[in-house]
C-alpha cells in the first residue's frame, strides 16, 4: 500500500516567523520546527542552485529519523536546457549532497516549464539519463507543470495527470 505525507515546499520563509513559527525562534531551527509538524518538505532551492553537501549532511540530522525530503530538480535542466543535452548537469545535481540525506531522500520533482511540449521519446531518454548519471537508485520523479495544451492528443500520450505520472514513474521506486 502506498504511503501518502503531507508536506510543504520548502521552510525558510520570513512571512512564515511569528505565525506558523512560534516568536522567538531561531532561523536555524526553523527546519526542524517544520518537520516536527509535517512528515515531508519539499527542497525548494535545489531548483535556483546547486547546494552544498553539508546543507544536505545538516537537514538530515535536522529531521526525524522516518521524515522524506522531496528535492527539486534544477530549473537548469529543465527550462534553460529544456531536457536535452543534460548528462553532465545531472551529473552536477546529483553530486551536489543528495545521498547525504541517506534513506530521508525521497521523489526528485522535475517541474516542466508551462510551455513544454510532451515527446515521449525525450523525457524517456531524461528519465534513462537521470537513473545512470549518479543516482544508484531510481528516484520516484514526478512530473509539475505539464499542462494539457502540451498533448498533441495521440492516442499513445497521455491525457490525465494519472497517466502522465503512472507513465514516468513506472519503474521507480515505492516512495
């Protein structure tokens, strides 16, 4: 049976201090403030930069021992480079610290830019290239930002976020 978290996108927003984080508490605790009231946070910076290793060293310790991160993937890849020609951007995402969330690190979101145009033989070629460059487990990637005017309608692409997802996760992993 699948395991369904709730959680949110990211922790370290100033609007946030004083309402959902209580007066007084240090920046630096805000992280694990949030995990201590939700099961999963999205790494939202990933998607702007490359972090450092320690960063991610620092939010696993930070969080529960059964709490997932679902990290980002770099808007690089997926709106500048529009998934083509990535092997070695990938290869720098995946070398920037992830596995030192260890068994923490969840799905990977690939957000696609709200003009990507579906062609199943790109985003399989990414998916492959995703799962070989530097990642030894496949990751549960998911799919933001398809919207349907990206289908041509063929009866061989997906029309429903259903589809799109059972289509692009078909060989992940359960998380």
């Amino acid at each position: 049976m699948a395991e369904i978290r709730i959680g949110i996108s990211g922790w370290r927003y100033a609007p946030w201090r004083g309402k959902f984080y209580p007066e007084g508490l240090r920046q630096k605790d805000e992280l694990a403030y949030a995990a201590s009231r939700f099961s999963s946070i999205e790494v939202n910076g990933t998607f702007y930069s490359l972090q450092r290793p320690e960063s991610f060293a620092a939010w696993h310790d930070a969080t529960p021992d059964d709490f997932v991160f679902a990290v980002k993937g770099a808007r690089y890849i997926t709106h500048m480079l529009k998934l083509k020609n990535v092997e070695r951007p990938l290869a720098n995402f995946f070398a920037q610290g992830l596995l030192a969330l260890k068994a923490k690190l969840g799905p990977v979101l690939w957000q696609l830019p709200p003009n990507f145009v579906f062609h199943p033989e790109k985003l399989a070629a990414f998916f492959q290239a995703s799962e070989t460059v530097g990642n030894p487990e496949p990751q549960a990637e998911k799919l933001e930002g398809l919207r349907k005017r990206a289908f041509s309608g063929s009866p061989t692409e997906p029309q429903t976020w259903e589809q799109v997802v059972s289509w692009t996760s078909g060989s992940s992993r359960d998380r």
